[in-house]
C-alpha cells in the first residue's frame, strides 16, 4: 500500500474516530496500528477492506442510534447502546486478519527471494491466507450489520440455539430475525465486491512470464490459473454466502455460551460495558417476570464467554474454514497454506 494514501487516510479515520468519540483512546491507539499492518502489506485491497468495515460498521452502527439505544439496557441500568468501542472490541474484529496479513506478507517476501514471483497477482487455485483474510472481513462485517439492523426488526427475535425457536427480547444473544440475517448478507457482500474490485486477480490471456510460471492462461473453471468473469462472480457469491453463514454462527455462540441477562421489571437485554460480562446478581434459571424473584435474570446462554470473545472466536472460525473450505475445492493440500 503506498504510504502516501494509507498515511492520509489513517489519520482521517483517527480524527473521526476522536471527534465523534466512537473509540476510547486505547481504542484509537490499537485502530492505528491495526491500520498501519494493514498498509504494510503491497496489495491495497485488505487496508482498503479494514476501511470500508469500519465505515460501514459505524454507518450502521448510526442508523436510529437513540432508537436502538431504547430497546436495551446498559449494565448500570441506564439507556444502552453500543456507546465507545474499547480496544478489545477492536483487537476482536481485526486481530485474525492481522495476523494472516504479516503472515502473507511474509510469504510474499520468501517467493521474491526464491525468484517465485508472481508478478504482483494472484493465481486462481492458491493462497488460502487470502481467503481467510477476506473470510474474516465478511464475517465481521456481516455481524455488525445483523446485529446493529436487526434490533429494529418489528417482529421479535427467536432464539436460534433453543430447541422451539422462542422469541426472545430485542438485543438477546443468539436471537435472530429475517431483517437481522438478510443485513447480514448485505455486510458480507459489501465486503465481498470491494475484495473483487482490489484483488490482483491474475487474469485470463495473461501471456510471457506469467504464462509460464502458471502452466497456461486458461480461466480457473476450465483448469486454468486465470480469473475470468464467471470466477469473480463465483468469488462474490461464495465470501457473501460464508460471510452471511458468520453471522448465524456468531448467533449460535453467543446463544450457548454467553449469557444474556434480561431486567425483570422492563423487559429489556442487559448489555456489558464495552462488549463484556454482565456483573452482578441475577437469577440464573430463565423464568417469568411474574415468578422471578431478582430484579435480573438470565434469558438465554451460559456465562462461559463475553460478546468479544464471541465474535473473535467466531471470527476464528470463519476465516480457518474458509481456508479448508477452499483447499478442499480447489483440491490443494492445506500443508502449503505457508508456501
């Protein structure tokens, strides 16, 4: 990335950040150096990803904000609402693809030294860190779209991990709805065309040395190494779709493992400050408001994990399969995901 657009840039996204107080400081500091891994890298396309999530995400994160900020509870019993994010919240939605952008970083460097060179573009059919880097940007994306724009849904969210599908109050980890899973593939899709329009796909009919290091200029579908249209058409509909699939596993792992604690006599969703626990008593079997006998309860989930540890792990997940998902299509085996 040349410095010249990503030094800009960050310090734009920096001063947004501070002005509109959406980061605490710690938050800033970490989302700077998130910044700088990501304009490390020669390819302009995952910065341009990390920008386009944290727009998007803050975009969304904007829409009917006092509405949304009515439907929940804060821990200390005021309004809720996403409010600043922490620099753990941060770390949670970029930290994989951090890693495996110096890891293909790394990998680039080792082919120029050994004369492997690719001539800056990517061969269909290799390069999983790229897939799981991308897998993680879709997936992110697509959990912060379905959770920001499916708490305004009318119809009330059913919990996906309970074996009725019962509806549960607004803001409950695990609950989904049409509205929350279609915005999901929304988030996941944007990801996914600003991934094709950047990636330095090798394209078809490349010819000399590219020919030769790739065995033929054939478009991927046909045995080839080229990406040609019907290629990138398959590329959007498959990180949109894994993406999408993301968000309902965030669901399910906030379902069974986090525990979402409702107050008694409002209805409303207790949030942790800045993605953590919820403190303090509560009675933890689900029951009625008319039967409970605390003024808080648990309405779903055990208190194994907070809703950061959730989406990073989700966000794990997302991007290894994607990479396992793609070795197993693309017929390469996973032990050359570092050559």
């Amino acid at each position: 990335m040349h410095p010249y657009i990503a030094v800009p840039v960050t310090a734009a996204l920096v001063w947004r950040a501070y002005s509109r107080d959406s980061l605490t400081p710690a938050g800033i500091v970490v989302a700077a150096l998130t910044a700088v891994v990501h304009a490390i890298h020669p390819w302009s396309v995952f910065f341009a990803l990390l920008v386009v999530f944290f727009l998007a995400g803050t975009a969304v994160t904007k829409v009917k904000h006092r509405v949304k900020a009515q439907l929940t509870l804060s821990s200390a019993g005021s309004s809720g609402g996403e409010g600043r994010r922490t620099h753990v919240q941060v770390l949670a939605n970029s930290l994989v693809a951090s890693l495996l952008i110096l890891l293909h970083y790394r990998q680039l460097l080792a082919r120029d030294k050994s004369g492997h060179t690719s001539q800056g573009c990517w061969p269909y059919a290799s390069d999983f860190l790229v897939v799981g880097i991308v897998s993680n940007y879709a997936a992110v994306a697509a959990d912060t779209f379905s959770s920001e724009l499916g708490i305004l849904s009318k119809d009330k969210p059913r919990l996906l991990t309970s074996w009725n599908f019962r509806t549960v109050p607004p803001g409950t980890n695990g609950g989904i709805t049409l509205l929350g899973t279609s915005a999901g593939f929304l988030g996941a899709s944007i990801m996914a065309l600003t991934s094709v329009l950047l990636l330095p796909f090798c394209p078809v009919g490349l010819t000399s040395r590219a020919g030769k290091l790739f065995g033929d200029i054939q478009p991927g579908f046909e045995g080839g190494s080229g990406w040609g249209f019907w290629e990138k058409v398959a590329w959007v509909l498959a990180v949109s779709l894994w993406g999408g699939l993301g968000s309902l596993l965030d669901s399910a792992l906030g379902g069974w493992f986090q525990a979402s604690v409702v107050d008694v006599r409002s209805g409303k969703v207790i949030e942790g400050t800045g993605g953590g626990k919820h403190t303090g008593p509560c009675d933890w079997t689900p029951t009625s408001s008319k039967t409970a006998t605390v003024s808080r309860r648990v309405e779903s989930g055990i208190s194994l994990l907070d809703n950061n540890a959730v989406n990073f792990l989700m966000a794990f997940v997302m991007s290894a399969g994607g990479m396992v998902v793609s070795a197993y299509l693309w017929d390469l085996p996973l032990g050359t995901i570092l050559q």
